[in-house]
C-alpha cells in the first residue's frame, strides 16, 4: 500500500503535465477554430468552391492553403511534442549491468576520479561508477551519463533518454512560438473590429497568458540545454565544471551532436533510436589530445 502511494504521488507531475497540454490544446484549438478558423474555413470552402468563380475562388483557395497549412504546423508540432514526452518517461535512462559490476577489470576503463585519486566508488550499489554515471536517489540506481533527475516526467535523464528530453523542450518552445503568432494576430484583429465580443478577446488573451507563461519557464532551460549539447557537458558536469573540476568531453561540436542525436541528422528531430556507444565509454579531450 506504501508503494501504490508514493508511485501515484510520483507519477502526479505527469498528469498535471499532461493536463496542461490538452487543457492548452483544447482552449486554442476553440479559440482558433471560432475565430480565425481553419475547421471552419475547411468546412466552407469544400462546400463553397463550386460556387466560386474568378478572383472569389483564387481568394478562397489562398485562404484555405493558409488554413491548412496551420491545421498541419499545429498538429505536426502538437504530435511531436507528445511523441517526446512520452518517451522521455517510458525510456529507461540507463543503468549499471551486471557484467559490469562482475568485471574485476572494468575499474580500469574509467578516466575520471575522485578528488583524492582513487575511483568512484558507489556504496548503495557497492560497485565502481563508469565514467560520467552518477547515483540516482529516486531511482535507487546510478545512471549512465545522468544530467538530472526530472520529477516532471517521474525519470532519470541519462544516456537513453536526454534525447528525448531535449526534443520534448524543443518542441515545447516551438509550438509555444507557433500558437504565440497566431494569437497576436487574432487578437488585435479582434481588438480593432468594432463587431468583436468580449468573450472572443477573453479567450486569446487567456491562452495568449498561458503561452507566454509556459514559454518563460521553458524557454531558459532548453538554451540552457543546447550550449550543454554543444560543449558536450551534462547538467551535474557543469556544476563540478564551475567548482574547477570535470572531465572535458568536449570534442567539437559537430561531435558532440552527434553524441546526442546519433550520426543520422535525418532523425536529430525525430523522437526514435539510441545514441551512439554504450554508455559506459567516452571519448574526451585528454585521450584525443594523447
């Protein structure tokens, strides 16, 4: 019973963010689809267009493309985001083997150290650590290339999983931007039409509100993230890096994307596959530079 509580009340940021999304989903697909809108405008011109002739139907087939097309961006966008989310928290972020653990030798793969010189050692699993994997304490396990662990998605960010995770802030902000755009443009034409009604300004700017304020949280955190990627350093390895100590697997940064998104840059934004390695080797500068 103590377990089914703290799972439930583990998980509990998940449904909140999950509620977000389609409460935020739902309130700008409502207000969009009233008024500015594509449900509509697809509705009437498929019924229309026969009617039309000359200039009318060149207007409507233009306005239609550009309803489409948003239909398209919006949903394209909506569908990614989701898609990573959920991967981020079902994909297990990596952990310690056995045949590691069982390895007498495996001590000796690693480069980095303590501040006394000896290996890392890990006393709750009572094996040595690989380089960059880091003891996990809602886990219970230490992860392969941790960056942190995100109560938002109850999961270990690690080697398995960063991807994911990057793509699930990626996708926030655009979409965030892309409903933004729309918005702006909905409400001062709404603003400065004299026909426009209360409620119709009150729905963009409360889901205008909510943009903005998701994007502010967000936003911060994924340029956190790219300079992160790009100097190829995880969250826990920027905070010894700025107490002057770390392992430098900065290796250039055509490298280092490839370390996060794999060598197939076709599939860089597409929330599928495993970054190159194993997760318990890494190449950096000092074995670059020898």
């Amino acid at each position: 019973m103590h377990n089914l509580a703290k799972s439930v009340v583990r998980n509990l940021p998940i449904c909140f963010i999950i509620l977000i999304f389609f409460v935020v989903y739902t309130i700008y697909v409502e207000v969009h689809s009233r008024y500015n809108s594509y449900w509509y405008i697809l509705r009437l011109t498929f019924v229309c267009i026969p009617l039309f002739n000359g200039e009318g139907l060149r207007s409507s087939l233009r306005y239609t493309r550009e309803a489409l097309w948003n239909f398209v961006c919006f949903h394209l966008l909506a569908l990614l985001l989701l898609w990573s989310f959920v991967m981020t928290c079902i994909t297990p972020p990596g952990f310690i083997t056995d045949e590691w653990k069982v390895n007498p030798n495996s001590v000796y793969e690693c480069i980095e150290r303590k501040k006394n010189g000896e290996f890392r050692y890990c006393k709750f699993e009572k094996c040595y650590k690989p380089d960059r994997a880091h003891y996990c304490r809602p886990l219970g396990r230490n992860v392969l290339k941790m960056d942190h662990y995100c109560p938002w998605v109850s999961n270990g960010i690690g080697f398995y999983n960063y991807k994911y995770f990057f793509l699930t802030l990626l996708y926030a902000d655009l979409i965030n931007l892309f409903m933004f755009s729309r918005i702006y443009k909905a409400f001062f034409t709404s603003y400065y039409d004299p026909n426009s009604r209360f409620n119709q300004l009150f729905y963009l700017s409360l889901i205008g509100t909510l943009v903005v304020i998701i994007s502010l949280i967000i936003v911060p955190f994924t340029l956190f993230h790219i300079v992160l990627i790009l100097v190829n350093k995880t969250t826990i390895e920027y905070c010894e890096w700025k107490g002057g100590s770390g392992t430098d697997y900065n290796l250039g940064v055509i490298h280092n994307l490839y370390s996060v998104f794999g060598s197939n840059a076709f599939l860089w934004f597409i929330p599928i596959g495993k970054p190159p390695g194993d997760g318990f080797h890494f190449q950096n500068r000092y074995i670059e530079d020898v």
